[in-house]
C-alpha cells in the first residue's frame, strides 16, 4: 500500500493536537491526527474536567456545612460519592459529543486514525494497523504521566493517580497524597469537604512551591481548616500492607511516623511520553523535561515540531492550546511567531490561587531595590465581605512602576489573573489599573484600588518635589 500525503501529521490528540487541527483544517490544509487512546487527552479524562467536576461538588458540600454564615440553617450534606464521580463522567461524556470528537474532527477533513505512531523519518510517521504517513511537517503532542516515586513497596501495595483515580467506584474512606502541587492539593481539599480522612504528604517546606510563599502557606492553613491532615517536610521512605489497610511510613523533622488508610495516591508531578515515538532514532533531542524546542516550537529536525506538555516547556490546558496554534502558523504562515514564556496558571482549591509573571523575591534578586510590592486583603473587598469569603489576598509586584507578577488567593482568581496578565504583557504600570472602570461590587474593583494607591503615591512625591523647589 503506498504512504498516504498529508500537508501535517498530528500525533497525539488532546489539548494541543486539538487546536492544531482544527487550525490547520481552517487553512485548508491536508491534516492527519493520530491517537493511541481517547480524543481529549489528560484534560477531559484524567485532569481539568473531572478534578473540577469534584472540587463542584465539594464546594456545595462545603457550603451546606456553613449556611449558618449566610442566615441558614445549615446541615450536614448526604454524601453518595457514587453519585459524585457519575456526575463526572456525564460531564465528560457531554464534553465528548460536543467538542473533543473524532467525528468532528472528521467533518472539518481532518483523517484520524488510531493506533500508536513511529516517526520512522523525518517527514513519515508509521501508525499500528494503518500503515505509513507522509507529510510536510510533523507536529508531536503526547502529554505527559503522572511520575511515580521510587518508593519501596509502592508498586506492590498499589496506588491512585490522576489518570486511575476516576475510575473508582466511590471515593475511599480514608487517603493518603504523595506530593504537595496543584494535582495533589486540590484533589485532597476535594476528598476532606466530601468526607473523606485525607492527608498530604509533601517532601518540601511548603506545598505548591512555585507560588508566592505567603499565599502558598496561607492556602495551606485554609486546607487544614477543611480537615486536610497537611504535613510537610516529609520524607517518606516505604509502603506496604497489613490487614485490610495501606501502610505509609516516614521521617517528618527526624520523626518516624506511619499513616494507615483506605488508598494511597500519587501526586508527585509529570513525567513526557517519550517513548514508542523514535525520537533517539531520529535524532530528536530530548531533555528530563521532553523534547528539546526551539522558541518556535521546532525540535531539532526542522520539519517536526512539538507542544504541550511533551514539549516540557509549561504543564497547563491552556498553554498546549496555545503552541499547538503556534506551531502549525510557524509551519505554514510567512510570520514566524515566538512562544511566550509569560504564562498564567490557577490551583483551583476554595478560595483559588493563581499565579502569571515574577515572584517578590525573583523580581528582588533581580531588579533590587527598584521593585516594589503592593497587596490588598480581600478582607477589604465588599464583594468578598457579602459573600462571607474573605480569606485571601490580591498581591502585585511592580517593577520601576510596571507590572511585573501577580498573585491573587481569591474566589475568582483564575479570572482575575487575565487582566494582570495582559497588563505585564503590555509593559503597563499599576497606576494604568486605576483609569479603568471596573464593575463595584467585584473582586476586580481591589485591582483599581491597587492602581489608585500607585497613583496616590507618584502625587505625593510630585508635591514633594514641588515643596521642596518652592
């Protein structure tokens, strides 16, 4: 059978290999998509929609508990968590017939095909029970695992992860998290609103350790609230069984300590899928990270490229979407665009914490005494204050006036990040937030409230100066 042509051959389809499709299709090109599994990838089935799918039904469980804060009586909610991980799965199966769908895809002309896929060149991709592709260009999307610690009896006495953890029946009656990132802090504040005895057993001294400390470990106290056994410094050294119970030992501030639960649950990170693909064969650079990209997104054989998480440059739906875009319009538009490195990211716990741009002290250590810090407790927001959720915190670092990180521990504050996000893009000062109207009473009014601050502080140094020359 001779090779099929293509303009683009897609391998992987979830986040990134989605959007690129149907991008290329929109040019009119000749597109083939391959994917070994299920069209979604880790965001449908095993990340974004059923983690917030639950962490839903978590927070009206939460809210039930504490009506009391709004004049209501409040009562303990009936938890079925059969019924809860339904709920998901109709959400994904609706998801399913509405967006990621081969169908669809079929109808915009692209040809998808199933079965695991080899690069066996640099324009040909070989596919299980298909036979060989050609095409122009090559563009490689397939994600990331969840990366298992090298724990002594792990593997033996079993474990969850974001990929098995939705196919159980009902949530456990007791569970034990390895890792202290987004993955594993929102599932654990999930499972404790739901009733669940959870813990989370991170190795480092806070949890999400990319984030601005101060928040990190204010979030960290509201999961304690919630019933989150959170301990950190934790190095755990061994796993086993005994009876009908999960045993997990370690060493917390040169303490043994043991946790006997229902399941244990990996939450340690990510690691590519590399393998199967004939990247060394080809001689595609690869990093611990995945592959090797350039900031077009090209790996080191010109006509393939790479994006999303494989790509190892950020971990998030959104930001695969995004190269998936950029890679096909550098492959077949005359602009070459560059991938931004200025990215946004949310944990979606209760109250959320998200994050674009520099830290307090990454913008000290490089820019000194020029930065300054400017933070605003919700506490002070009277949208928060008539919602009863006042815990948390609108922090914005600036540099020499410009908006440099932002950091909101919020209710909302994966949307509020948008429009600290576009203002770091633009190069704009704080005080550009003040001149534009936001909608009272949001959360959105502490940005203008911040900018005003900015701009209350260049007057004063004016009538200083002007003082002072008088």
């Amino acid at each position: 059978m001779a090779p099929r042509s293509y303009d683009l051959v897609i391998v992987g389809l979830g986040s990134a290999g989605l959007v690129a499709a149907d991008l290329a299709s929109h040019l009119g090109l000749k597109v083939a998509a391959v994917e070994r599994d299920r069209v979604g990838g880790d965001c449908l089935w095993t990340g974004c929609v059923p983690s917030k799918a639950l962490l839903a039904s978590a927070r009206a469980a939460h809210a039930m508990r504490n009506a009391d804060r709004y004049g209501l009586s409040a009562v303990e909610p009936e938890i079925d968590s059969s019924r809860v991980l339904e709920r998901i799965r109709r959400i994904q199966a609706e998801i399913e017939r509405t967006d990621d769908n081969p169908e669809l895809l079929a109808q915009k002309g692209v040809d998808v095909h199933f079965g695991s896929a080899t690069l066996t060149g640099s324009r040909s991709v070989e596919v299980e029970g298909v036979g060989e592709l050609q095409a122009r260009f090559i563009l490689l999307c397939t994600g990331s695992r969840p990366a298992i610690p090298r724990l002594p009896g792990l593997a033996e006495t079993g474990y969850l992860t974001s990929e098995t953890f939705w196919g159980q029946e009902r949530l456990p009656e007791s569970l034990l998290i390895i890792g202290g990132g987004p993955v594993a802090v929102e599932i654990s504040q999930a499972c404790a609103r739901l009733g669940v005895r959870t813990t989370l057993l991170q190795r480092g001294e806070r949890i999400l350790s990319r984030e601005e400390p101060e928040l990190a470990d204010r979030l960290c106290g509201l999961l304690r609230t919630d019933g989150v056994e959170v301990v950190l410094d934790a190095d755990a050294d061994s796993a086993g069984i005994d009876g009908d119970e999960k045993v997990v030992r370690a060493t917390v501030a040169g303490e043994r300590r043991q946790w006997r639960v229902q399941e244990i649950m990996v939450g340690a990170g990510r690691a590519p899928n590399l393998e199967g693909l004939g990247l060394e064969e080809l001689g595609i650079e690869t990093t611990e990270d995945g592959v090797a990209v350039d900031g077009a997104l090209r790996t080191s054989v010109r006509s393939v490229y790479a994006a999303g998480d494989l790509a190892g440059r950020f971990r998030f739906t959104h930001t695969a979407g995004y190269e998936g875009a950029i890679a096909v319009r550098n492959m077949f538009l005359p602009a070459r665009s560059k991938a931004t490195e200025l990215v946004p990211w949310c944990t979606f716990t209760d109250p959320e914490l998200a994050h674009v741009g520099t830290t307090e002290a990454e913008a000290r250590e490089r820019h000194g005494k020029s930065v300054q810090v400017w933070r605003h407790d919700l506490a002070e927001n009277d949208r928060a204050r008539t919602d009863d959720a006042t815990e948390g915190e609108v922090r914005i670092v600036t540099v020499k006036g410009k908006v440099a990180g932002a950091h909101v521990l919020a209710p909302n504050a994966g949307d509020l990040i948008g429009e600290l996000t576009l203002a770091i893009e633009q190069g704009r000062r704080l005080r550009d937030l003040a001149t534009l109207i936001h909608v009272y009473p949001t959360h959105s009014v502490t940005l203008a409230q911040l900018g005003g601050e900015a701009s209350y502080e260049l007057a004063d140094r004016i009538r200083f100066l002007v003082r002072s020359r008088a």
